[in-house]
C-alpha cells in the first residue's frame, strides 16, 4: 500500500495485520481522489473508520489543509500512528480514537465544519452505515461546508439507500467487488421533486 499522488507520492503505509481493517485499495483510492482533484485543495477532510489513514494521508499528500481520523480499533490506531511518524507529519491533521456516532454528536458543539467527509466502516458492520450517514443527513448535517461531498465506502452488492434525510447520492461508481457512493445535501428543488 503507498500514497499515490502529491507531496508524499509512492511513499509507503502499513496496513493493520488480519482481516478486521480492510484498507481502501490503491486502484479504488485512485478513482477516487481523481474525482475529488477539484474539491481537494486546503480542503477539511473527515476520515471516519479511518483504518490504517490511507484515505485521509492521501487527502493530505494531495493538499487539503486539515485531515481529522475517526477510529475505534487499537491496532488501526497505532497502524495509524506509525503511518504519521512515517510521512514525518507534525501538523495539518488530528486523530479522534473511539466511536464514530460519538465523535459525530460531540464535534456538532466544537463548530466544526467539513468539506468532503469519507466513511469506509468494516463492510459486516453494514448497520454503520445507516447510523452514520443518517446522523450526516439529519443531526449532524450542521457539520457539512456548503456543497459538502459525503462519500462511502462499500460493498459493490451492499445496497446503500439514495437517500439518508437531506443527504441524496448523486453518484455511484463501482470498482471490482467495492464500491463509492457519493451524497451531497439535496438542494430545496431537489427536495421538493422527491416529496412529491
């Protein structure tokens, strides 16, 4: 596993020992960082099931301005941790450890604010999912930046819903057996169509 692009390109990442972390692979990483080139400069990025940090290094190495890793397993953490010594990385980012549906209701009274927002919880916790976007959607949607992109992680056969309250996809891209769903919240013409 290695960064792709930007100040740390081909640099590489240890990823956490067995099956439990499933690091996003580089092909699948590359898709998607190719359809965020535009948004990614001094962007906030949010990692949640940050994992071994790939996703969220790759968002730094390509120029967002502030990166913060949500994650609860111990042995990402510290996967996490060493990736960061690695890169030599003193600043720009911060690391939340412990539950992601936590983290999402504590940062609503921090003012905290984000511009692109990547979820990849472990594919069998497929109830993460509804919990997490629906949060994004609904009681947290205050910590989305105007024109917010919400981007998830899955199974290519796991059926993500189109919408989670006022989030809405608004693209699907599969790769092998994953799959990135995109979601932005709906715009009030977009709403209104929808509810009728």
């Amino acid at each position: 596993m290695r960064i792709i692009a930007g100040t740390f390109r081909s640099r590489p990442l240890q990823a956490p020992a067995g099956l439990a972390t499933r690091p996003s692979s580089d092909r699948l990483r590359e898709t998607l960082f190719n359809v965020l080139t535009p948004r990614i400069e001094s962007a906030h990025f949010l990692d949640l099931y940050a994992g071994s940090g790939a996703v969220g290094l790759e968002a730094l190495s390509r120029g967002a301005e502030k990166v913060l890793f949500v994650e609860r397993a111990q042995a990402a953490l510290k996967v996490l941790q060493a990736n960061l010594a690695r890169l030599q990385l003193t600043g720009g980012f911060s690391v939340q450890s412990g539950n992601v549906g936590a983290y999402l209701r504590r940062a609503l009274t921090e003012s905290k604010r984000f511009d692109l927002v990547f979820l990849d919880p472990p594919y069998d916790e497929t109830k993460e999912y509804a919990t997490t976007l629906g949060l994004l959607g609904g009681a947290a949607a205050s910590l989305l930046s105007a024109g917010a992109l919400v981007i998830a992680e899955h199974r290519r056969k796991e059926n993500l819903e189109d919408r989670y309250g006022l989030l809405a996809r608004t693209r699907l891209l599969e790769q092998g057996d994953a799959a990135l769903s995109f979601y932005a919240i709906a715009r009030e013409k977009d709403s209104h169509e929808l509810s009728r």
